[in-house]
C-alpha cells in the first residue's frame, strides 16, 4: 500500500483490520487450547 502511495490513514486502517484478525483467530486457538486441556 505504501508502495502504491496510500495515504497514512487507509494504511492505518488495513493495518487495524489485520490487527482485529489475529486477535480473532488466536481468541479461537486459545479457548480450543483451553477446552481440550480440561
């Protein structure tokens, strides 16, 4: 994006969304770890 000349806050915002992603995904991984522990 920074290649294409984006503007900071688009960058920003892509970023946030990757961000919320990974939260989501390891939220998931963490409660499956969790679960089959118990």
């Amino acid at each position: 994006m920074i290649d294409e000349g984006r503007v900071n806050p688009e960058i920003v915002q892509q970023i946030t969304a990757v961000r919320a992603a990974l939260d989501g995904a390891l939220g998931v991984i963490v409660e499956d770890l969790v679960e089959h522990k118990a």
